[in-house]
C-alpha cells in the first residue's frame, strides 16, 4: 500500500488501493479457491490441496523480486521533520481522529469477515446440511463479489466521498449472517443474498489504508506507521476469536 500511494493520483487512490489490496487476492483466493481446492480435496486428500494452495505466494513472491521497485522518495519540505524526530507515538498517533476511528472499525469489520471465513463452512455442511460441492460454491460467492466490491466501492468512494460510502455499505454487511442463518428458500436466491452483503468488504481498502493515509497526507513518513497501526489492532481483534467446535 505504501509504494502504491507513493505512484497514485488523489483522484484514483481509493480505486487503486481497491483493486490492489483486494481485486486480485479475492479473484483468486476467495473465488477459485474454494471450487478447486474443495474438489481436490474431495476426489484426493486435504493434505494436497494444502500444498497447491501455496503455489501462488510462490510465484507473487518471485514476481515482486523481478518486476516491483520502489518508488523515489519526495524531499522532506520544511515542515516536515526527520524520520526519526518526527514518528508519531502511539498516542500521539490516535489524537489523529480517522485514525483512530480506523482502528475502531476494525476492530469490528475484521472479525466479520474472519468468523465468516472460518465458521461459515462448517455451518453451511454441519447445521444447514448442504453438500461438500454445495458449500464451496457459496464460500465462492464471497470471492466474486469481494472482487467486484474491490473496485466498486472504492470508485464510489472517490466520486461521492468515503463517509457516505463506509456507511452505506458497512450496513449492508448485516445481510450475509443473516441471510445464511435464517433464509432457507433456494439455493441461488440464497447465494444471491450473501452476495449482496459481501459487498461490504469493499471497504476493507478504505479504513485500512486510504482513510488512514489521507488522515497523516502532510507527514508520508507516518504513512506505513498508521497503516501498521490499523492492521496490527485488526489482527488482534481478528485472533482473539473463538476457534470453531469440532
């Protein structure tokens, strides 16, 4: 996220910082990876699919080696202070409001969609009774749609303002817990509806980084300080989950 503030325009940096952190990764990750693994697994053993599920961060990791360089660093103006005389402490950090409003949202939207990930499976075969092949479709429904959110909110944001948009779709992640708990008509229309409330995760880039950035835009040196910050106190509120019961 730092190299691609450093290279964004301010027009598109919500849209950037979308596609970046989430386009791809969910595309991938979230999308195709339930389908696929979830088959291997069914017609060979989970512990292949374990290791093909590492093959990608292989080959990112190669590609960032080749092809990423960093970005030239702007010359400190004169209100700005040497790295080292002016980071910002923790405290200090968080008088900074959308900061630390950051690292409340956070605190909330993290582990929404970490149980979601984590438990959802095991509703879906366990309490709903749907199929094996059943439940890694509906796990791929987030994917398609944490994509399609990737870049939609974030462009949304940029033309009518992040506050109105981290509103409008934090509440529209409601739908999905409450679709996969109490709707039990179709399968697709349930689909649909989880779709629908997965849109929120489009607002992951924006309080993870594009909010927090903006906030400390005079001072670039603060940037990865509060970008850590924010994903350090979602991390912890995201391991301090219940694990699930066998």
């Amino acid at each position: 996220m730092t190299i691609l503030m450093a290279v964004s325009s301010e027009e598109r940096r919500g849209f950037n910082m979308g596609v970046m952190q989430n386009f791809f990764s969910n595309l991938l990750g979230s999308f195709a990876a339930p389908l696929i693994l979830v088959a291997i697994a069914e017609h060979y053993n989970w512990r292949l699919s374990f290791f093909i599920a590492g093959i990608p961060g292989l080959i990112c990791a190669l590609l960032i080696a080749k092809y990423v360089r960093e970005p030239p660093r702007a010359p400190a103006g004169p209100n700005v202070a040497s790295a080292s005389a002016s980071h910002l402490g923790i405290v200090q950090l968080l008088r900074v409001r959308n900061v630390w409003l950051c690292v409340l949202i956070s605190v909330f939207m993290v582990p929404w969609m970490i149980l979601a990930w984590a438990f959802l499976p095991i509703f879906y075969t366990n309490y709903r009774h749907f199929s094996p092949s059943q439940m890694s479709v509906l796990m791929s429904v987030l994917g398609v749609c944490a994509a399609l959110g990737a870049f939609v909110v974030p462009a949304l944001s940029d033309r009518f303002g992040r506050k109105p948009i981290m509103i409008g779709f934090s509440f529209l992640g409601a739908v999905c817990p409450l679709a996969a708990l109490y709707y039990s008509g179709p399968l697709p229309v349930l689909g649909a509806l989880i779709a629908v409330g997965w849109l929120a995760s489009g607002v992951f880039p924006l309080f993870m980084g594009t909010i927090p950035a903006e906030a400390l835009r005079r001072d670039t040196s603060q940037r990865p300080w509060a970008w850590s910050w924010v994903l350090e106190r979602s991390r912890v509120a995201s391991d301090s989950r219940p694990s699930p019961a066998p």
